[in-house]
C-alpha cells in the first residue's frame, strides 16, 4: 500500500468545503423535486397527460442523471473537482429556472434531462474532495454531514416550493420584465434555480484539495486496466 505525505488543506477550510458541498446537494434536491409540488398548475397551463408528468418526473430525470453518473466520476478523477462542480451546478440551476419558461411537454423534457446531467456531477467529486481534505481514519464525519443532505433536501424542497407557490398565489397578478404576467409554478422555477448560480460562481473560485492516491495504483489507472 502506498501512502501519501501530502498535506491536507486546514481543518477550517476542509469542513467549509464540505458545507458548501451539502448547501449544493440541498439545492440539488430542491430543484429536483420541486415539479412535484406543481403537477396540476402545470398540467392544466401546458395541456400535459398523465403520462406525460409521469415521464417528467421519473424518466427524463433519471436516465441523465445515472448514465451521466459513470463518465463525471472519470473527469472527476482526472480533471479539477471544483470547476467539475461549478459547470454542473450552473447547469442544472440553468435548467430549472427555464423551465418556468417551458411551453410544452418537450420544453419541460430537455430541462429535466439536463437538470439530471449537471446533478450527476456533483456526488463523484464531493466524494473525492472529501476523501483528499480529510485523512483516511477522519472521513466518515464529513462525508455523513454532507450525506445529511439526502433528508435535508427533500424537506427543504418541500417547504420552499410550498412557501413560495402559497405567496404566488396570494398576488393577484405577477408581472416579470420581458415575460409579463407569468404563472406562480413559473415563479417557483425562477426563484429555486436563481440561488445556484451564485453557488456555481462560488465553487468556479474555491481551492482544489491535493489529490491522495492512498491503497491505489498508479495514475491514469481505469476500466481498461
């Protein structure tokens, strides 16, 4: 087993990068799930099926973000994590908020798929960030505090989406510069993707951890080895 004798980046900045790292996966929920709190708004403003949502909500999202899965974990062990995590999360926070733009099921289909391509960037270089900001025998905290999101996010979702399609819909009328009168389920869209292009500028500046290759061979080791 080969060890290294790299340094790990300060104890304060290792565990600021693996808040932000949950702050994005929070997000990454909350954009996720938010179509789920406006199935009728959306079906009776765009003219959707059943089946149709039922495409949105599982397949669209899920065939991106497993596929997407694979290739993102070979950047993510070859390229920088942070720039990695910025491109995906301006992606998917791009995607959510045009969909508050969708008008039709196949608007609403390439935003889903492309919400899932840029979320599956996120968990392979957390993980490695993680694993190279802490030694080995102090990792599970970290990567348990950024797994917390898992539960967090789904709640989070919930309440934002619900807060802000009860305040939407207590306005009389939302008037948007450019789009004009718009609907509340396109408001929810705007204000939920808004936060992750500031998230996304954040991570374009933070400090790539040094890489620890502890009990792994040598680099440029992949599938074909």
């Amino acid at each position: 087993m080969t060890h290294s004798h790299r340094p790990y980046p300060p104890r304060s900045y290792a565990w600021y990068m693996v808040i932000m790292l949950m702050i994005a996966y929070i997000l990454s929920f909350v954009d996720r799930y938010v179509l789920g709190l406006m199935v009728e708004p959306i079906k009776a403003d765009l003219g959707l099926t059943d089946t149709q949502m039922g495409w949105l909500l599982g397949l669209s999202f899920a065939i991106f973000y497993t596929t997407m899965g694979i290739p993102l974990g070979y950047l993510a062990d070859r390229k920088r994590r942070t720039w990695l995590i910025s491109i995906g999360i301006t992606v998917w926070s791009i995607a959510a908020f045009t969909s508050g733009l969708a008008r039709n099921f196949w608007h609403l289909f390439f935003a889903r798929m492309s919400i899932g391509a840029g979320e599956a960037t996120l968990s392979p270089s957390a993980i490695s960030i993680i694993s190279d900001s802490f030694p080995q025998e102090e990792r599970g905290k970290p990567i348990a505090v950024y797994s917390a999101a898992l539960g967090i996010g789904a709640g989070v979702a919930s309440l934002v989406g619900a807060g802000v399609l009860s305040w939407a819909k207590s306005v009389p009328e939302i008037t948007v510069p450019i789009l004009g009168v718009v609907a509340p389920w396109q408001v929810t869209f705007f204000i939920v993707g808004a936060p992750g292009l500031l998230m996304g500028i954040l991570f374009l500046f933070m400090r790539e951890p040094v890489r620890h290759r502890e009990g792994m061979g040598q680099e440029g080791e992949g599938f074909s080895d």
